[in-house]
C-alpha cells in the first residue's frame, strides 16, 4: 500500500487551552477512523520548524488520504501539506 506524509501547521486558536487541544486531537482521530478506514496511521511526530506535526500513513490511494488531510484541516484547526513518499530503494531501482 502506498506510503503518504501528511504536514500539519496547528492553528493558535487549536491552542487557547491545553485540554481543549487533546479533546480536538481526539476527536479528529476518531473521525479519521471513521470515515477513512482504509487509511492506516504508522507514525505521528511533533516536529520543530515550519510545520507542527508529521504523520505517515499508507492508503490505497491519494482520494483517502485528501479525505483525512480535510478532516485534519476543518477539525484540527491546521493547514495540511500531502506527500507522496516513494521508498529509496524502489526509486533506485526505476532507474534502470
């Protein structure tokens, strides 16, 4: 299944409250899980730099990823950036 990185800038308003921010991130997971049960999460990061957060997941295909990138965006107060990961080694290998 193919691999996809989701980036996430967090809104300030996600923040006013500590508690509030956690009762978000859970609610955007359960509808995630929800309504894209296809896509599976592998890892969730908080990073440092331009973006907040960093999940990687595998979906049958771009349609399901776009599906919980937007639950990401109008649930999570965030802003999302989709990536196409391709392993290296499978890159590697289209080369010849």
């Amino acid at each position: 299944m193919p691999t996809y990185i989701i980036l996430s800038r967090i809104g300030p308003q996600a923040f006013a409250d500590p508690n509030g921010f956690k009762k978000i991130a859970q609610d955007v997971s359960e509808q995630i899980r929800r309504d894209c049960p296809n896509v599976r999460w592998q890892k969730s990061y908080l990073v440092t730099g331009r973006f907040d957060a960093v999940d990687i997941v595998e979906a049958p295909d771009l349609a399901s990823v776009e599906r919980a990138a937007l639950i990401i965006r109008g649930r999570g107060h965030a802003t999302t950036e989709t990536l196409v990961a391709t392993p290296w080694d499978d890159f590697i290998a289209s080369l010849s």
